[in-house]
C-alpha cells in the first residue's frame, strides 16, 4: 500500500519524506488556505512546490462545479508538473471530466466517494484514483472499511485499473484495516 500525506505544509512533507515511505500527496484549497497560501498564483506556485518536494503524484484540486471549468481548471493543473493528479468531484460533471482527461493521459482522483456505484461510475471514466471519504462514511453510520472491501472486491472481479485512495483517515486503526481491506493508497495526516 502507498502512503501520501494529506497536506499543504511544506515542513511536515519534509517530514514524511525523510521517513522514507512517503509515496504521494494530497491536498485542497482547504488545506492551502490553512497555511496561508490564498490567491490562484500562490496556490499555482505552491503545487509546484509540492512536487518539488516528493518522487509521487500529487493531487491538485479543481475549484469549478461545471465541465467546462473543471476541464478549463484541470487543464492548468495537469501543465503545472508531470506528477499533478487533477482531483475531481464525484458528481456527473466530474466523471465527464475524468472520462475526458483519461482519454488525454492526465492521471485523475475522483474524491468525496461514498459507495460503490460511484466507485464504479469513476473505473468506468478511467479515474487513475478513487478516494472513498472512510471518516465521513463512519460518521454517518456506515462502516467506510467495508466499503473499501466492497470496492476491491468488485474492482479486481471487473479488472479495473483505477487505484482505491482511503482518504478522511482519522487514526492509525484505520490505516491498518484499510490495508487489510484491499485500499491501494491510504493519504492522512502527518499525525494519524
């Protein structure tokens, strides 16, 4: 399993690659504004920053709701740096658009993932990623470890390639049980 660091901090990135094991990152506008990165040009200069830092992909979100702006948006991302992933939502607009950069060769996470039709709807588009919120499924009385299992049951039954990214990990239990159930990449904190 792939370990990515879910973050915009420079020092804790430092951090996790001196321990060796760090395959990737992921990380929002959420997650830059708490750094104090605002304003597109910094946010731009910060990604690359980013990938500067690490070997793996690192995930760049898109901001836009609509399929033109998250292409017009994923489009600058993917030119930024050969390791970006365009980060998606899973909504119908974003499925559309991970169809169309995966038919473009630009590696997509599709994010806020909540079952496994969604889980399948993304493999279907060619997602490279697909990143089940397990925390937030928790949360609501769902068990996101199952739904992980659920997810690399059906994915190596049907042979697809996307790669099951556990995000919303809350501590190391989780990290642990999503290995144990089939997750390719687990991305948390530093802390977790």
């Amino acid at each position: 399993m792939k370990f990515f660091i879910d973050t915009a901090n420079l020092a804790q990135i430092k951090e996790a690659q001196a321990l060796g094991v760090l395959d990737g990152v992921t990380t929002n506008p959420s997650l830059m504004a708490k750094e104090g990165i605002t304003g597109k040009d910094s946010i731009l200069k910060h990604y690359v920053d980013i990938c500067n830092l690490v070997d793996g992909d690192v995930s760049a979100e898109v901001n836009a709701l609509d399929f033109d702006g998250m292409v017009r948006e994923g489009e600058e991302l993917a030119e930024l740096h050969e390791q970006i992933v365009v980060k998606l939502p899973m909504t119908k607009e974003g499925v559309m658009a991970a169809k169309y950069f995966s038919d473009r060769g630009v590696k997509t996470n599709v994010t806020l993932v909540f079952s496994a039709g969604q889980a399948i709807l993304a493999a279907k588009a060619g997602a490279t990623y697909l990143s089940p919120f397990i925390g937030r499924i928790d949360d609501s009385s769902w068990d996101g470890i199952e739904l992980i299992a659920q997810i690399s049951h059906i994915y190596n039954v049907q042979g697809f390639k996307t790669e099951i990214l556990a995000a919303s990990i809350r501590n190391a239990l989780h990290i642990v049980r999503c290995a144990e159930a089939g997750a390719d990449v687990c991305t948390c904190p530093l802390d977790s």
